[in-house]
C-alpha cells in the first residue's frame, strides 16, 4: 500500500521501487525532515487551516517519533520511497488518522526541498569549523616559521628565497577564501521553499514567512516554480568542496614532494603515514595522497550534478533526487579529508637546514646580486646578462654565488666589491622583500596580525598574538 495508489490499478514492480527509492542514502535527513514538519503543522495550527488540537497532537507526534529514532527505538531501515513517506506512515501508524492532515498544504517537492536547505545549512556551519581548525594550525605554525628560509619555486625551479611562514601563509589565503565560499552557499540556501507546494502553492491561506522564522530562514523563496526547482545551493556548495578540495590536494602534492628523499624539507609524522607490505624501508604519505586522491570525486560529484539539471523543464522532475547521492558524497569526502589533513600537517618535522641549503645552493639570490649592480648604476638588461655569466661559471666550476670568489667576479665586471657577499646572503634577500605580502618576517608578521584577528573574529573571541 502506497501513500498515493489511489488512481493506480496495480501495484509497481519490485525493480520500479528499488530504483525509484531514495530512503537508503536521504534517511540522513530525518531530522531537518521532521524540523520542516513541525514548523509547517504548527503553522497549519495558527492560520486555523487545521485545529490547534490537532496541530498539537501532530506535532507532539512528531517530537516523540524524533527522540525514538534518535534513541535506536525506531529503524528506518525500512521498505519506504523515501524519507519524507516514510516518517509519515510511521506517525500515522502511532497517532492515527490526524496525522494524515500533516500534509495538508504541502508536497513533497517543497518538502524535500526545504530538508535538502536545513541540511545543508547545519552541515556547512560543521565544515567551517573544520576549516578553522586548518586555518588556525597553519596560523600557528607560521608563528614558528618566520625565520625558516627556503627556496620558493617557479616551474618547481628553484626561484627566489622566501621563508616557510611566507610558503604557508598562501595556503592560509586560500583555506580562507574557501570559508568564505562555504559561507556564501550558506546563504544560497537561506530561503524558505516550503508553501510552494507541489509546484504552484496552494489554496490554504498559507503564512510562509511564519514557517521560515519557526525554521530560522533568512527569507521566503520568492516563485513557487524555483522553490521547488532550485538546486543551485547544491551546486554552491559542491563547489565550494571541489575548490577546497582542490587546495588541499596541491598542499598534499607539496607534502610528499617536500617528504621525498630528494628534497627532504619536511618529515610526515608516522602516525600518518603507512608501510610496504615488501619494500621494509618503505614510509609512504599515503593519508597525503589520498587527500590528493580524492579531488576527483568531489569533482566528479560537482560536474554529475551540473549534468543532471541542465535539461530539466520546470518545474520539479525526479532527476532532481541525484542532488542527494553527489551532495552527501562531498560532504562526506571533506569532512574526512579536512581534519586528517589538518593533523598530519600539524605534524610534521621540518628540516630547517636542509631549506636553508637548497636555498643557498639553488641561485636563488641570483636576483639579488642583479639588483646590486642595478643599485650601482648597472642597466637591469645588462646586471641579468651579466649575473647569468657568473652562474654560468659557478655551475661550471661547483660554486655558488655565496662562495665565488671576488677575483671571479671582477673578471666579469669591476663593479663588483666585497659587499656583494652580504648583499646576496639569503637571509638578506629575504629581509629586503619587505613589500606588503612579501616574504620578509616583517612583512610576514604583518599577514600573520590579519589573519589573528580573522581567526579570532570568526571563532567569537578576542585575538591573542604572540
Ligand atoms: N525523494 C524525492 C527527491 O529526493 C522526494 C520528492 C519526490 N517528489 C515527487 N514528486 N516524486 O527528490
């Protein structure tokens, strides 16, 4: 029996209801499904649409269906369409007949609509804290890395000298955009679609800005047709995981290049990494690279989405129950990824020495010794062909611009003198970037203040620096 087989002469195959039915993953949302139905009989109960007795007695339903599924007492692994059939066969089931006036006014099309909304609204607030978490230990190893110099790269050559606090930082930036990004698909899915009904709202005298306060929405969604139809907040957020997703999965690339024997930069700790089960010398990263890993999914889950809607009239279609399977998948998928990935980058041993030698070794300052012919009245074209000469030969002969001796560089050009040596010494070039967002531990503790405060303001507290 079937909460609509009124008009049907026959019951549906087996396959129609194992394929047709969503309660295996959309059970999860029992909870924002029975928060939507109180606050829409409780509404029905005020505008007089239904008695107040028997708005109460549903609602008094409903609150104790919730405590005996949220107690183990009641399973809903059960033969169901979906959750929203089944949550009101099992109150009908306890409170009898008045709990099929539950639905008066209401379609499931609102109805998992404004569930998929209240869902997705609790779970973000969850991943922002996660990303805080992240935020505030790249915070805070930062704090000890002012003074780590290491090569920066471009084309993953060795480039210019920066500090580790400065490499770190970057990725502050873009975990804090990726806050911001989940927070906007928060908003996106602040509007209250309930009272849209099954597509065209309904003859009850409805107060749907009634309902979307009881439900802490920011506003009511303004066409019945998109309240229904509307899940671009899925993709807000799907998006927001695959650029997060994205972010972590070039950090995690960083780690395991920087954690390789051939550049030995940093250590993963054990307790995040895995052995060979025949190699014995064998450390592999692997929690980095399935973090890298499992970037494609949360992709893939962003691109099946967009695919699924982009041929749907309006306004609601079956089609629409993909949003949950790719929605929940990411969801989940970030929310094991983040806070492993915030351990494991919290520690790590780092090799101070073995930066500071790739910097020193790696012409990094090459730059620098070019600006200090400029700073002596040389032509930039000129110092760079001039610079470049001298790297020439060191790489010819096994020195560095550090211990090329000033001989060597006369022969080039007689400009050069003993202050050459400080000029180029790495921790210089790395003072003398003292540009705003620069790499200079001053410039650096200028970054570091903002994102304090950033941290503080979002966690509610007051910034402590130290
Ligand atoms: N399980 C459905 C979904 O997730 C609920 C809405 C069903 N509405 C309908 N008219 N069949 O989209």
């Amino acid at each position: 029996m079937k909460l609509w087989d009124g008009r049907f002469t026959k019951p549906t195959d087996s396959m129609t209801d194992h394929f047709n039915s969503s309660l295996s993953f959309d059970y999860r949302m029992y909870q924002q499904d029975i928060a939507g139905s109180i606050a829409h009989v409780k509404m029905l109960g005020k505008q007089g649409i239904i008695t107040p007795q028997e708005s109460e007695q549903i609602q008094q339903g409903l609150e104790k269906l919730l405590l005996d599924i949220k107690m183990g007492k009641v399973s809903l692994a059960q033969k169901s369409e979906d959750i929203h059939m089944l949550l009101e066969t099992l109150l009908t089931e306890r409170i009898g007949d008045v709990g099929k006036k539950l639905h008066t006014g209401r379609s499931r099309n609102d109805q998992v609509a404004v569930d998929m909304r209240l869902y997705l609204k609790d779970e973000i607030l969850e991943i922002k804290q996660l990303i805080l978490d992240l935020l505030q230990t790249i915070y805070d190893m930062a704090k000890q890395h002012k003074d780590t110099f290491m090569p920066g790269y471009t084309h993953l050559q060795r480039a210019q000298p920066i500090s580790f606090a400065h490499h770190l930082l970057a990725y502050f930036e873009m975990f804090k955009r990726d806050y911001k990004r989940f927070e906007f698909a928060r908003e996106m899915a602040d509007s209250m679609p309930l009272g849209s009904g099954a597509l065209a709202t309904t003859t009850y005298p409805l107060d749907r800005n009634y309902t979307a306060q009881l439900l802490g929405f920011k506003e009511v969604c303004q066409n019945s047709l998109d309240g229904v139809s509307d899940r671009d907040f899925c993709l807000d957020f799907l998006y927001a995981c695959a650029n997060m997703a994205m972010h972590l999965s070039r950090f995690s690339e960083e780690l395991i290049i920087f954690n390789s024997h051939e550049f030995k930069f940093i250590e993963l700790d054990d307790a995040y990494s895995t052995g060979s089960s025949i190699m014995p010398q064998k450390k592999n990263p692997d929690i980095a690279e399935l973090v890298r890993g499992k970037s494609g999914r949360v992709y893939g889950n962003l691109v099946a989405l967009l695919t699924t809607l982009k041929g749907l009239p309006l306004a609601y279609n079956k089609d629409m129950q993909e949003d949950k399977e790719a929605v929940f998948d990411s969801l989940d998928t970030v929310k094991m990824a983040l806070p492993i990935f915030t351990k494991m980058l919290s520690t790590i041993t780092v090799n101070k020495d073995q930066m500071y030698d790739a910097a020193a070794g790696g012409f990094t300052n090459a730059t620098d010794a070019a600006d200090y012919l400029v700073k002596k009245g040389v032509a930039f074209r000129d110092a760079h062909h001039i610079i470049g000469k001298l790297v020439l030969i060191c790489t010819n002969s096994g020195y560095t611009l550090e211990t090329l001796p000033l001989s060597e560089y006369q022969k080039i050009s007689e400009i050069f003198d003993n202050d050459i040596y400080d000029a180029i010494a790495i921790k210089t070039c790395v003072l003398d970037r003292n540009v705003l967002g620069g790499p200079a531990p001053e410039a650096v503790s200028t970054h570091l203040k903002l994102a304090c405060e950033m941290l503080a303001t979002e966690r509610g507290i007051s910034p402590v620096e130290n």
